[in-house]
C-alpha cells in the first residue's frame, strides 16, 4: 500500500475478508490516529506479521490506478530522487474525487442585498463580498480559505441575507466531437497532420517535435492528432505552460471541436476539481488541457501527448517534487506506449539535439499560413542612439512609435519587469532598499505605492526618508520597470489610449482575456507588457514591438541565459505582423553585436543554435553532460554553512564526475532561509541518482536543515 506520505516505502496492511483488492486500487487505511488515501501497490512484502497488521478499512467505489499511472509514479520518483509516496500525493490531490459526488452548498451574492441594521462590515466580511463579487459561486470553506477567515464569517454573512446560496452539481464537461472538419490544410500542413495521425493510430511511443515559425499552424496541426486520438476512443492531453493565460485557446479549441475541454490548474475550485478528477478516472474526458500537473491525472487509456511551447521554462516546477514536465511527459509516454509532440518554434536546445541525432523525429512547418511574412527585426544601439536622461525609449523607436500610431496601428513595448524601478537608493547617503528576508532588492510599485519583494512577497511603504541618514525625500528611483515606461508613453503621446499588462495589474486569467480581447478590438494604441503578453495572443493591428531592455535576460551567468534570452525575444517578436500588416520588431541594446542580438536580426535561428550547442559541447554542458544541485538551507547561516562543508568534503569526486561549491547560492537568503549550493557535473551517460543516493548517505543531516535535491536544475538561484 502506498501512503501519499514522503515516504521511501509502500507499507503493509491486512485485507478483511469479504473485500477483494487489486493492485492500484484506492483504499483507506488507518495510519496511527489518522485516517489515510492509499493505493494497492501489490502484494505485502511480509516483513510484519500478518496478525499485527491494521486492516484497510474500506476500497473507494473508482476505477483502479493503471499500472502505467503506478509505474510513472515510480519512475519520477527515482528520477528526481522524492520519495515516491511524494510523487503519488500529486496523483491522489484531491481526495474528495473519490467519494461519489454529493450535491453541494455554495454560494453567491444576493445582488442589491443591503446589510441590516447593525450589521458590522468587517474586513473579513468585505473580503468574502469582493470575491463573490467576481467568480463562479463556492463552498463555504472555498470562500474561508481564499479569504483568509474562518467558516463562520461565510454563515454570518448568509444568515443576514447577503449571499444567495445555490447546489452546485457536478461540473458537466462538454465531448468535444472529433468528427467536426477543421480548416481546409495547406499541403505543408497536411503532410504534418497525416504523420500525426499515422502516429497516434499505430499507438506506439514516439516523440516528435512539431518545429515551426509562429502563426505556421502548428496548433492546426496537432488539432488532428487529437482528432484521431478521439477516433480511437482514446483521450488526448495538452499541456500548455500558462494555462491561466490561455483563454485564446481554449476558446479556439471550443470553436474546432464544438465543446471545450477539461482545464486542470491552479485557478479551478475545488468542486471542479473533484468532478474533472472522477471524470478523467472513468474515461468520460476525451481531452485534458492543463498546467504541469495534469500528467498526473488517472488517464485510463492516453493516446497523444502534446507539448505547447515546450522550452518554456513554466514547465520546470521547482518546489516541492522537483521536476521537468516536459520530461516527465516523455516518460510518460514511453511507459504507455504512445506518441507525444513536441511543439516549438524556438525549441529548447535539449529537444533540438535530441531531434538531430534523430532520437526524436522532426516535423516542420516552415512558412507562416496565409502567406503573412515574419517581421523585420531591426537593433538600436543605446551606445549610440540615446534616451533623454531618465528616460528608456531611444529617437528610433520614438520616431517609430508615432508612425505607426499616425498609421492607426497598434504598437507594444516590452519590459520583463513589473513594477516602477527595480531599485530604490538615497541620493545622499547610496544606502540601497533592500528585501530583509532575501538576497534581493525592493521593486517600486508606485500604482500600488508600496516596495516589494518579488521573491518572498514583503510589502513596505515607500519610505519618505531615508532609513539609513535620515535625510528626506533623498530616495530616487532607479532604473524602469513597466509602471516607468508607462509613465514616459503618457509623457509622448498623451492622446494615446495606453494600458499596462503585467501579473500583477492584471487581477487573474479574466482580467487578462479581458484585457486580450480589447486589444483585439483595437481599443488600446499601446501595451506596455512583461512576460504576460509574450504569450500566443494574436493581434492583427499590432505591427511595432519594442522591446526596451533586449540585454535584461543575459546577465546573470545562467547557463541558459542567451537560449532564453533568444526564445523570449523571438517569441515577443513574433507578436508583430501577424495580421495582414507587415511588422517591425525594435531590440534596444548596449551589446548589438552579441550572438543572440545578431542572430534575431539576421533571422538565423539555427546559425544561434548551432554556436549555442558548440559551446555547451566545448563546455560539457546539457545537452552534452549531466547536472545535478544540491540546495542546503536552513534559518541558522553556521549550521548551513557546516553542512555543506561537509557534504562537499564528502563528495563523489572522479576523473569524470566533478563537485562545483559549495558556494553561497546568488539568492543567499531567501524567505529568510540561508542557502548554499553544490552542482554536480558529469558526463550524460553517467546516472547521477545513485552517486547522490550514497553521497547523502555519507552525511548526517540534522533536522533544522533540509538538502533539496535538483537532478537537470533550470534555476540557478
Ligand atoms: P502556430 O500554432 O504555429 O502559431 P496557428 O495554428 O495558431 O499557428 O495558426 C496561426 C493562424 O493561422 C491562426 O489564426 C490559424 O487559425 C490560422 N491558420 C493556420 N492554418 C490555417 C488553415 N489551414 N486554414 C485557415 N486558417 C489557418
Ligand atoms: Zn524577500
């Protein structure tokens, strides 16, 4: 029996007569006090005997867990080193699917209700109203947890005839039709979507990687492959790395098949959870849309995996259960014995090298549909081509930005950085705000007048005098963030209908497709964006990019940095011209003739590649070599500092294996942890989990500080 519990071992329990097990089966156990989900592993190993031995107390009425969802769960839990109980608690995140489904009570909020007479608006009391006010109705302990109170607040407020309660039944998911036509495919696009298809009817495992330019038809393209997998009564999964952000798609999806798929992230309530969780499990979704996670789910019988924008770095999830999932969905596939496509135009080099050695297979889609050509993709050089003195957008992409609003085109300008000013000092004294529980500075947020730490979440006010000297109104801010850029729009164009699209403006995946849809409606002139926007969204008056700081991503020494720099920027890029107007990507930049920089002027992505691969291969990094990370950390800086030392006296060290650190990690501090860090480099064909295994072995870990083990590590703060 296996206890989603962060356990090495699945334990032994008798089973009562009358109930008949079979291997993946769920059940409840006791466990000392505690009542636990368990899942039949298989036979007991014995080492207890039988008559001291606790019985399962009772089989849930669902189908069993597939012995290729078992297998999975041990072959992540070996491959990322976590405990496989840890592994199986992802598999088994909502226990309440298991139970058959009861009508539940929920609420909503009575519109017009006043509050009777003496009747405090308390703080909590709003919150639970400000939520009801914008969402689907919820279960009283939903609306306690996100507001951060007890139930009894939810009771207060429906005694005194403010909320309208309402039984939720289970969440009816729509059958997307397999049958319906899509678009009439051009021959490109038919080639690709015949060798899917071909793929997804044989049923065996493959990877493919679907390389093609943006706006190509690639999601046209794996469309089919999910059409055939429905043919064969078979389900289809798609991860996508933001799936908040993806109303674009799902709507599209709903428009192809006649009914939208079933979403896992995040963002769903409770109850959606639990009824999308006992669908899936009895094979009544034909498609799963979804965030990391969703590989985890109780698919019966997959027959195509799909990997939306699969070098983004979203899908490496880097807390708790560590792990690529991208990777593990290869996994996945491999175990059950289907394909899985790869989709990219910008794919990670690991993919690439993967598809050139032909241990993947490659379809490409070369040219954008309909004929639309990629933008032209120009450099300003800062060196030369100044902003203004506290001012970010340089002469050419000013002069840019008025021709294309003269031309009544919509333009937008990109900044990976929320806020005002990264950095806040005193002009009197140099003292720099910093974030007190982490290795970091505080963000300006002057909409929200606050300084923020973007790491661990702190909220300060600005302060008025400096908390060092004293002196006042000294503290100036330094350097833009989004909110700054804004500022200087407002400043040149003032007629312009200008909007800021950033996480943090943009309250949930609502606000964004709202937001998505106005720019459609070209009822903004400028967007100011991060990240948020470099998503799939397709604008057809969009024609100017400007991406203000185009060298941001490459400091930092991160061994992706110039491959991730690349793919945000290409990305971003490819926002411009999709429409019918031809577009104009401007990179500002102080480092114009660096490889990156030239390799997206030139349009030359694979001359990019091909120099990024030679010098991993030189430098006997991923794809070519192995990494592994041990994080230490713990509250007390000597006691981390000690274990590490010991960890790196007792590291595994040969000709080919080597130990880099430990070294302070660059985020030394963080949420008040201390941190130091051990990198293991060895060659790919060496198997780094048992080295690590018997290296921790060695070490006595004392209970204040915990060792996160980080096999292929993304992050290297
Ligand atoms: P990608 O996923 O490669 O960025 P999409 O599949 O999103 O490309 O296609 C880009 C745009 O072109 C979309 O609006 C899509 O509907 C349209 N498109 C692509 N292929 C076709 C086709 N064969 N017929 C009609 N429209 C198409
Ligand atoms: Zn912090």
């Amino acid at each position: 029996m296996l206890l989603p519990l962060p356990l090495r071992e699945a334990y032994d329990y008798r089973v009562p007569d009358g109930m008949a097990l079979v291997p993946g089966d769920f059940v409840e156990v006791p466990l000392g006090p505690r009542r636990l989900i368990g899942v039949v592993w298989g036979p007991g190993a014995g080492t207890v005997e039988s008559g001291r031995l606790k019985a399962v107390v009772r089989r849930f009425d669902v189908p069993p867990m597939t012995e290729v969802g078992r297998r999975f769960v041990e072959w992540v839990a070996a491959y990322t080193m976590t405990p496989p109980g840890f592994v199986l608690r992802m598999a088994v995140s909502v226990p309440s699917a298991l139970e058959p489904p009861k009508p539940m009570l929920a609420y909503l909020r009575k519109p017009d209700a006043e509050p009777p007479p003496g009747f405090k608006m308390t703080d909590p009391r709003k919150r639970i109203l400000a939520l009801l006010a914008d969402g689907p109705p919820r279960t009283p302990a939903e609306l306690a947890e996100e507001a951060g109170c007890g139930v009894t607040v939810v009771r207060g407020l429906a005694e005194a005839g403010l909320l309208d309660p309402v039984m939720l039944q289970p969440t009816r998911l729509g059958r997307p039709d397999w049958r319906r036509p899509g678009p009439a495919l051009s021959a490109n696009q038919q080639g690709a979507a015949d060798d899917l298809r071909e793929r997804v009817t044989s049923g065996c495992y493959s990877t493919v990687l679907l390389d093609g330019v943006t706006g190509s038809g690639k999601t046209e393209v794996y469309y089919e492959a999910i059409s055939a997998a429905l043919e064969q009564g078979k389900q289809a999964l798609v991860l996508l790395p933001e799936i908040a952000l993806s109303a674009q798609w799902l709507d599209r999806f709903a428009r192809r098949f006649g009914a939208p798929p079933a979403e896992w992230h995040s963002e769903l309530t409770g109850a959606q959870r639990r009824d999308t969780w006992r669908a899936v499990s009895k094979g009544e979704v034909p498609v799963v849309v979804g965030a990391r996670s969703a590989l985890f789910l109780p698919y019966p019988d997959l027959g195509v995996i799909i990997v939306d924008e699969e070098h983004d770095s979203a899908y490496k999830q880097e807390e708790g259960a560590i792990y690529h999932a991208r990777d593990m969905a290869v996994a996945r596939a491999h175990l059950g014995g289907l394909p899985i496509v790869l989709v990219s135009a910008t794919p990670s080099l690991e993919t690439k090298v993967n598809a050139d050695s032909h241990r993947y297979a490659r379809i490409e889609l070369p040219s954008r549909h309909g004929g639309a050509l990629l933008p032209d993709v120009e450099l300003v050089d800062l060196r030369r081509d100044r902003p203004p003195a506290r001012h970010w957008l340089a002469p050419s992409l000013r002069k840019a930005l008025t021709d294309t609003l003269a031309g009544g085109e919509q333009a937008m300008l990109f900044l990976n950085r929320r806020g005002y000013a990264p950095l806040t000092l005193c002009r009197a004294c140099g003292h720099r705000m910093q974030c007190p529980n982490c290795t970091a500075w505080l963000v300006e947020h002057r909409l929200a007048r606050k300084l923020q730490c973007h790491h661990c979440g702190l909220q300060q006010p600005l302060p008025h005098a400096c908390p060092e000297c004293g002196e006042e109104g000294t503290m100036a801010a330094c350097g833009p963030g989004v909110e700054r850029i804004a500022e200087e729009v407002a400043e040149l164009f003032p007629d312009a209908r200008a909007a800021i699209m950033a996480s943090d403006t943009l309250h949930g995946p609502r606000a964004i497709q709202e937001m998505v849809e106005s720019i459609g409606r070209h009822e903004l002139d400028i967007i100011i964006g991060t990240q948020v926007m470099a998503k799939g969204h397709h604008f057809p008056m969009l024609t100017l990019v400007g991406v203000v700081d185009a060298d941001l991503g490459l400091n930092g020494g991160d061994l992706r940095a110039a491959e991730r720099t690349y793919q945000l920027l290409h990305q971003v890029a490819g926002r411009a011209g999709r429409g019918e107007r031809p577009g104009r990507v401007m990179l500002q930049t102080f480092m114009p003739e660096h490889p990156v920089m030239q390799a997206l002027a030139a349009g030359d992505r694979d001359g990019f590649y091909q120099l990024e691969a030679e010098m991993r291969l030189e430098a006997g990094m991923p794809p070519f070599g192995r990494l592994a990370a041990l994080i230490v950390s713990g509250e007390d800086p000597t006691l981390v500092e000690r274990v590490a030392m010991a960890l790196g006296r007792a590291a595994p060290r040969s000709d080919t294996v080597h130990i880099l650190g430990p070294a302070p990690a660059p985020l030394a501090l963080l949420r008040g942890r201390h941190r130091r860090r051990l990198l293991m480099k060895a060659p790919r064909s060496t198997q780094v989990q048992p080295l690590i295994a018997e290296w921790l072995d060695r070490v006595e870990i004392p209970p204040a500080i915990r060792v996160q083990i980080d096999v292929d590590p993304y992050s290297f703060l």
